[in-house]
C-alpha cells in the first residue's frame, strides 16, 4: 500500500497534441450523418423550390434535432426527439420574440448568455448526448441577431415544429427495421470492452484504465435494456444474459475467454439472433435484472442540477464575456463568439482547454474551406442548400473522430446558413469569424479558470461513500447462505453502478485546478475492495463456469 499523501490539484501543464489526436470512427457514424441530411433536405428544397430560402434558417432549426438520440433505444429515444425539438422551439422562441423588443447588442448578448447556461445545464442534467447544448445555443443565439418583428413569430415558430416533426420521424425511422439495433449495439460494446479489459488483465487489479472503461460500457448497456421499456421479449432475454456474461468476466477475468466475448459482440451485428450463453439462470436472470432495475429507479431531474451550478455559471459567464468583447472588437456577430464559448465547457478545465484547442484549430481550419467552398455556393441557392447539405454530412461522419475535424465542416456550415437571406462578402464573413473564435476561446477559457469547481473534491466523498455502502451491502448479502438471488443481483448491479460513478466522479475531479487534495488512494482501495466483492457475488450466484470445463468450447453462434 503506498503512503504518499494527495496534494491539491494545480496547474498543470495542458496538452496541445494530444488534444488533436484523431480517434476510431463511432460504429454508427454514418446514422446521425445520413439522418440530418435526411432531415435538412427536403424542408430546404421546398423553400428554394418556392424562392423563400431566407426562411431556412427555422427550418434548420427543427431539422438540426435529428443529430440527437441515436444511441438511446427507440422507445427512450422517441421520448428524448420530442424532448429536443421542444427545447429547440422553447429556445428559439424566446430569443425571437427579444429579437423583436430589442436591437440593443447588449441586452441580446445577456439573453444569448442565459439561454446558454440554461441549455447546458439541461442537457447535461438530462444526459442527452452529443451534440448536446452546441446546436440549440447556436441556433438560438444566431436568432437574437437576426431582424425580427412579434408579427411574424408564430409563422416561424410553425416552421421549426414542422422541421421538428419530421426530424423526429427520420430519427425514429429505423424502429421497424432494427427494433433492437441500439440496445445490440450497447450490448456489442459491453462485450468488446470487456475483451478488451480480460486481454490486458493482470493478477488482482488488471489494468485500471481498460476496467473502468469496460465497467462504464456494461453499465451504458444496462442503462440501455432498461430504456428500452418493460416489455419482455426472447430478444431483450438474450441480450440481458449477455450482459451478465460481461459482468462476470470484468468480476472473474482469469475465468474468461476474450475471443468468445468478441466472438458474442460480432453475432450481434445485423438483425440475426442473438447467441446463447451458459448463463445458468435461464430466462430468470432477466427477471431478476428487471427487479434490480426497479428497485434503483433514476434520480428525478432537479436532484441532479444541484451539482451543475459551478458548470452554468461558467458557462453563463464565459458567454456573456465573449459576447460583449465581441462587441467591443467592431465585429457584426458577436454571437459566433458567444457560441464559441458556449461550446468549450465539459467536465472539467482540463477538458474544457482540451475543447478550446480543438475548436480554434477546427474553425480556422474551416475558414479556408468556406474560402474554397464559396464560389460553388453563390452559384444558386440550390447550389448553397448542396453545399450545406455537404458539410452536414461531412460534420457528422468525421466528429466522431476528433471535435476538430468535425469543426472543419461546421465552420463553413454556420457561414453558409448567414448567407441564406442574401449574398454576404466572403472575405468579411472569414473575418469575422476568425476573430470571434480567437475571443470566444481565449475568454471563454479565461472564464472557466476563473470560476473553479469547488464542489468536486466533495462529490468525489460522497461517491466513495456510496461505493463503500454498496460493498457492505453486497457483503452482508454474501454471509447469509440463504440470501435471495434477487437481493444478490440488485446489490451487485448496485455496487456496479455506484464504481461507475466513482470512477467518472474521480477523472471529473482530477482534471479540475484549484481544489482541495483529492483522496487518489482512498479510490483505489476502494475499486480493488469492490471488484473483489464483484468477483465473490457472481461466484456465489453460480455464473462462473465449473473451474474443470474449458471455457474455450461453448458454441457462440447464434
């Protein structure tokens, strides 16, 4: 056991290349891409087929929401559409009607910044996902400054629910064809993750990074099984035996065979059946599983926007300072600065710088791509709805890679969509940009320096609190030998989720400056203490394969 005391978190020094450094393509990169393509297309078509593309911008608005929800299974994710396309109506709706009271900059730039804090918070209290706040702050913050009178608010609002709705029918368009895909796919990578961690597993502890990361896919893929409703179905059966799989081999990885799980993972692909395993529980081990979900029923939303403050003050801050700097610099749209700033704020300051590095290489990148790009687009208005149309799709399918390399086909995306009402000078709007992204950044970052997460070091507590609980729990359980097998599953899954949470916790506080020593050790005591409780429940519920059979024979096609 080490002794080393934790020392407070400083500053540290911040990456650059690191930041920039391109990852593995999303499995379904190509959905949210082809889906927002889908979406934008024909409500712009028809406005340049009726010569009213100046109204394309509220139907954007609608259309941008088929880039949300494509890993959330279809029942969640009908929920989750409808819930953006109200955001997104709510938002633009009070930006337009400010937009008719004022012209003055600055209160518009303070309603921008509010609406941005307010948008962040709600996106991350409800765990949305990417893109997250980004598009509805943009398209909320590009209405303030755009000319408008109270008479014609409800006719563009009308526009933005009809792109809205039929957004929401390209996102859920999939559903007859692949009822289960996400939930499949949430499984695959639980199994992959899980191969991943037994591949690189090393005595008690294994490898820290690839556990946690596997840990979080299983928990993601029962997050998953149980938003997809309560339905039962031979399906949702299989796929919760798979899950437990994973979890025994993350519990017991000396017992596991990596190329049956990857083997599992790649049966899932497609619309065939899902394989059988040797779970010894049969189809009980989905009941069970549904009775441990029950009994730890989601948080309600308000109880987790208390932890959020420091996150919407940033955010507010940071904005309404890019914004107003903006102002002071002469530049014609300081909402571009606004926005910038908007989208920097994640966890912590180290990812918050890690997101300012991307963005300004991202955009400067794609102001020379405009540059190329707008001479092709000022052919025809058809021929700027193709253009935007193609840095829809390029946007979506590389920022799954990098945020930068997304950055590139967004950046000259947001240029076009100004030029919707009329021509604008290229080399003003190249400008402009240029600038609001250097303020937006370097403000925007400034802002996040300044107003510090104080309240990490005592989440990270609380969260070893819960994990310690949860362990005790689970261990309690263990010492009765007539324990209830359902007592037994929801104290592991419990146990599970409350690692998970530390974990996050933990990263999430490490990655702040400016705060009370963090307890590093007092972590990982407390992960190695609860992984061998793990590894005790799934042993004690008969889920490890007898130590004489060879795990390497079980058939696992489907």
């Amino acid at each position: 056991m080490s002794s080393a005391t934790p020392t407070p978190s400083r500053a540290r020094r911040l990456p650059v290349v690191g930041a920039l450094r391109l990852g593995r393509p999303s499995d379904i990169w190509f959905k949210p891409a082809l889906s927002v393509v889908a979406a934008v297309a024909p409500p712009s078509l028809l406005l340049v087929a009726l010569g009213r593309l100046d109204l394309a911008m509220y139907t954007m608005a609608g259309s941008l929401c088929a880039l949300y929800a494509h890993n959330h299974p279809y029942a969640a994710r009908a929920r989750a559409l409808a819930g953006v396309v109200l955001g997104m109506i709510g938002g633009l709706a009070v930006a337009l009607v400010a937009a008719s009271l004022t012209e003055d900059a600055v209160v518009l730039v303070a309603v921008g910044a509010v609406l941005a804090a307010v948008q962040k918070v709600l996106c991350d209290a409800t765990r949305i996902g990417p893109p997250a706040h980004v598009i509805l702050t943009f398209v909320s913050s590009a209405s303030l400054f755009v000319p408008q009178t109270l008479d014609r608010v409800p006719g563009h609002l009308a526009l933005a629910a009809a792109a809205g709705v039929w957004a929401w029918l390209v996102g859920m368009a999939p559903a007859p064809v692949r009822p289960h895909g996400p939930e499949r796919r949430a499984t695959a990578h639980a199994l992959n993750a899980a191969a991943a961690y037994v591949e690189t597993a090393d005595g008690d502890d294994g490898h820290p990074g690839a556990r946690a990361t596997a840990y979080a896919a299983v928990q993601a893929a029962r997050q998953s099984l149980s938003a997809a409703g309560n339905r039962p179905s031979d399906t949702r059966r299989a796929l919760e035996r798979l899950v437990g799989r994973t979890e025994v081999a993350l519990a017991a990885p000396a017992d596991a065979d990596p190329a049956r799980l990857r083997a599992w993972a790649r049966a899932l692909r497609g619309t065939g059946p899902v394989p059988h395993t040797d779970d010894p529980r049969g189809d009980a081990g989905e009941l069970l599983g549904a009775a441990a979900e029950r009994a730890d029923a989601p948080r309600p939303l308000w109880s987790r926007l208390g932890p959020l403050a420091p996150i919407a003050v940033r955010t507010g801050l940071g904005c309404a300072l890019a914004g107003y700097a903006s102002l002071a610099l002469g530049v014609g749209r300081p909402y571009w600065a606004l926005v910038t700033a908007a989208s920097l704020y994640q966890a912590n300051i180290t990812l918050t710088w890690n997101r300012a590095v991307q963005r300004v290489v991202g955009n400067l990148a794609g102001v020379l791509l405009f540059a190329a790009v707008a001479p092709i687009a000022h052919l025809g208005p058809l021929a700027l709805v193709l253009c935007c149309l193609a840095c829809n799709f390029g946007a979506e399918a590389l920022i799954g890679r990098n945020y930068w390399l997304g950055s590139v086909c967004v950046t000259p995306l947001a240029l076009l969509v100004t030029e919707f009402p009329g021509h604008q000078p290229t080399g003003d709007l190249v400008a402009d940009r240029v600038v609001d992204t250097l303020v937006g950044a370097l403000v925007g970052f400034a802002a996040a320096v300044a107003v510090t997460n104080r309240r990490a070091g005592g989440r990270v507590e609380r969260a070893l609190t819960a994990v310690d609980r949860a362990r005790e729990g689970a261990a309690r359980l263990l010492a009765r030998p007539q324990a209830a097998p359902a007592a037994l599953e929801a104290a592991r899954r419990r146990l599970t989720a409350a690692l998970v949470d530390l974990r996050a916790t933990a990263d999430a506080a490490a990655g702040e400056w400016w705060q009370r020593a963090l307890p590093q050790e007092r972590v990982v005591l407390a992960e190695q203490a609860a992984h061998r409780t793990l590894a005790a429940t799934v042993r004690r519920q008969g889920l490890l394969p007898d130590p004489g059979t060879s795990t390497h024979t079980e058939d696992v096609r489907p």
